[in-house]
C-alpha cells in the first residue's frame, strides 16, 4: 500500500445509538471507536479503555444485548443499535444490581480498572445462564483481565448473588 | 492506540460492496465482525484508505444445509454456529473448534468468513475448514463467482487465494454422512482463549466393524497455513485404529510440521506439542465413534 495517498482527513458520519435507554445523536470521524464514542462524546466513563487491540476485556458493553469489546468496532457501526454500559446494570441510580453488590460483598475488586467489563461479562452470563456453575462463570471471565483480585473474588461473587434464595445468608 | 483516518462505507448489497472494493483497489477492506482488522488498524499494521462494511449484509448471514453440505454465508458471527443445535450436529468439528475461538466478546462478533479471511496460522477455523475440506466461494465485480478448495485457499501466514478486489461471501461445509462419526478438537495455549501453541483435530468414520472408513485429520500454529496430512490419513482406511498406531500416525505428522519460535515457545517444543495433541485427538475420536 501507497503510504502517499492515505486519507489524511476523513468525513464525519452521523450516527444515533441507544445507550441505557437513552437516545444520542452525534458526528464522528470513522476511526472513533464505540468506547471513544461512550467516554468522549456522550460523556460515560464508566467503560474503561485498556489495551485497545481486544485483549484485556475491561472495555466491555452489551451491544444489543451481547457482550462485545467496545474497542473492537467503530462507533458508526453501531449506528442504530442498543448500547448497555456499566451505568446502566443499576436498577436505578443510587442503588446497585445484585451481582454489583456481591461484587462489594466478596471484595470482588481493587483498583477497579477491569471491574466496568468484569460486571458486563458476568450480568450477559447471568442473563443467559440464571444459576451457572464455578466453571461458567470462569468461561465468562476468561476474556476479561484483572491484575489484583486472582479471579477467585469474582468467581466467588456471581456465586454468591446467583445461589438459590435463602442460601446467600450464613 | 488508533487506527489512522479512513473514509468509511456501509453497503447495502453484496455489489455495492464489490464495486467499492473495485473502485479502492488495495486501499479498500471489508469490515465484518473486525476482531481480526480492528486491532490490526490500532496497531497500525493495517491502514486501509477505505472500510466497506459488509456487517449489514443479510445475503452474507444465511444457512442452509444442501445435500452433503451447509452453505454458510461468510458473515455468519461464530457465536451463532456455536449456539445452533442443528450446527453443532451436522458439523460436530466446526462446534468444537469454536469452543477454543477467543471468549464470548469476540465471538458475539467474529464472524466464520472473518476468521478464514484472515487465516492466522494458529486461528481454529481455518484447520477445521482444512481438515473437512470445505470450499471457499469467492466474488468480485471483474470476475464474477468463482470457488476455492481449502487446500488451495490457505497460502500462508495471514495470506490467502482472496484478491483484493474479491469478497468471500459464503463456505461449504462438508457433512459426512453414515456411519459413526466422531471429531475432536484440541488445543494448547498460554491461557483459553489465546493463540495456540499447538492444535489438532481430526476426523473419522468407522464402518460396522470398527475399521476405518473416512479420516481426516491436521494440525495448526506449526506451519504458514494449518496443515493435514492426506497420504498418512489414506493408509489408515480399511485398519483398526489402536493406541499404537495413533502414536505411529502423529509422530509422522508431527516430524513434517515446522513450527516457528516465539517467547512462548521453541519449535521443538511446538512439535512435542503437536505429536501428544495430535495422538490425543486421534485416539480419542476412534474412542468415540465405536462407542
């Protein structure tokens, strides 16, 4: 390829995307990525960015429902699609979901930076799956990297908000 | 990291996508499920002009299972194949090699085109489409359609029988039918869901009498291309596959492989690596379809 003739300049796209229930219209450039596009231009920084070449996970959204890494797809691909980001598992604002409260209950994190897509990987898996096993929940977690917990902590967490009623408590 | 600017192009049909690809020559890339392009542009190791994005193309999502084959559209995402019941019976190998495709993230998006397409040496995919033989359909607005059998599609490391100005719109996986069929998948990395080190697969029909009656079997991330080994699998038809003989047939394949090295491994422990999947898989699909 002809270093010379690349695009220096791109055109802008309008896009509208639906995240957490509400509708945004924004221009971007091509090359701005979904999680870009959620930090940057709407404001959300709840979703981290890590490594940005889809390895670590913590970028982590639902996109029309399904878990994806938002540093993977360019924003104006999800023009007309339904985001959920990690401000939008609450119930409602103020409160937490159950796996979010497990994740406080069993020290599910500690610096935090890999909990935004931790806390998608396990919602989608729990959304799925109501009662999963140990094992699935690794699964779950296997494309989401953490550096402090060992992964035991949030294993432990789904478990806890996922066992049967009643036996959460003991 | 980001990807350097690009003028970007959603099409709304196979042609409008063709004719782009014509108009941009090399300087223009199809954009599927992007697990592949995506961090290659943010690494700045692809920097196409142009991104014509075939995401939206519903002509590109279809199955349908024809007789002795499912015709896949190249953007089918992998989690559907891994989630479709009928799949995973007619093609047991393409479920299993899925099961060691990256994590649910990337397959809610990775398409199976996408991972052909891209052909990395150590991608499962690409062995499973080897080892069954499947067939490539390739369009472009010059040439029109034409198709491309996996042993001739695979040319080296993330290079392929693809023009640039060509699509892959769709794949034929063959079903093999009769008999008792079992396939496995396996695979060694750093950690699930990474590159492999080393992987196998293979599979085999075995008659009334438990003899051998159709097999195929390769290895991937020991070679350009994943590899299979049609003259070792055509002297086991008609034999009855012991353990022995498993280790005999993988060593020989192992000892034609070549394996590079990295920081994760040397080539030779790539080949050990290989033998001991390879012997693995083969015993243990012989174990499953005479059960």
């Amino acid at each position: 390829m002809n270093p010379n003739v690349k695009a220096t300049m791109s055109t802008k796209h309008s896009l509208q995307i639906r995240v957490n229930g509400v509708n945004y219209q924004r221009e971007v450039e091509p090359r701005t990525t979904l999680v870009d596009f959620l930090r940057d231009e709407i404001a959300l920084t709840g979703t981290h960015v890590g490594c940005e070449h889809g390895v670590c996970g913590a970028c982590s959204v639902m996109l029309n429902g399904e878990p994806v890494r938002s540093c993977c797809m360019f924003a104006v691909q999800a023009d007309g699609m339904q985001v959920t980001t990690v401000e939008g598992l609450a119930p409602e604002r103020g409160s937490m979901s159950k796996i979010q409260d497990a994740f406080c209950e069993k020290h599910a994190l500690q610096c935090g930076y890999c909990t935004p897509g931790m806390l998608i990987a396990c919602h989608a898996l729990v959304a799925e799956t109501p009662h999963p096993s140990a094992a699935q929940v690794r699964e779950a977690i296997s494309g989401n990297l953490c550096r402090c917990t060992g992964y035991q902590q949030i294993v432990d967490a789904v478990m806890h908000a996922t066992a049967a009623e009643g036996a959460n408590h003991g | 990291m980001k990807a350097a600017p690009f003028d970007y192009k959603r099409a709304d049909s196979l042609s409008e996508a063709l004719d782009a690809l014509a108009e941009h020559g090399g300087e223009a890339k199809l954009i599927a499920g992007g697990q592949s392009l995506v961090p290659m542009m943010a690494m700045r190791l692809a920097r196409p002009a142009v991104l014509v994005d075939i995401n939206r193309l519903t002509s590109l999502k279809t199955v349908t299972t024809e007789s002795g084959h499912v015709h896949m559209g190249a953007c089918v995402r992998q989690r559907d194949v891994e989630h479709s019941a009928a799949l995973c019976a007619s093609l047991p190998l393409v479920q299993q090699a899925l099961h060691w495709v990256g994590h649910q993230q990337t397959r809610n998006r990775g398409t199976v085109g996408g991972s052909l397409a891209y052909a990395d040496p150590s991608a499962e995919l690409p062995l499973a489409c080897l080892v069954l033989g499947g067939t490539l359909h390739l369009e472009s607005q010059a040439n029109g359609a034409r198709t491309v059998a996996a042993q001739d599609f695979f040319l080296g490391p993330m290079f392929t029988a693809i023009g640039e100005d060509e699509c892959l719109v769709a794949i034929d996986w063959p079903i093999w039918q009769g008999g008792r069929v079992a396939s496995v998948f396996e695979e060694t990395a750093i950690r699930h869901g990474d590159f492999a080190m080393a992987s196998a697969a293979c599979q085999l029909q075995l008659d009334g009498q438990g003899v051998v009656s159709a097999i195929s079997f390769g290895l991937g991330g020991v070679g350009g291309t994943p590899l299979t080994f049609p003259a070792l699998a055509a002297q086991l038809i008609g034999q009855t596959l012991t353990p022995a003989l498993a280790k005999d047939v993988a060593q020989a394949a192992a000892a034609q492989s070549e394996p590079g090295n990295d920081m994760h491994a040397s080539a030779p422990y790539r080949r050990h690596l290989s033998a001991v999947l390879l012997e693995r898989v083969l015993r243990q699909s012989a174990t499953q379809a005479a059960a």
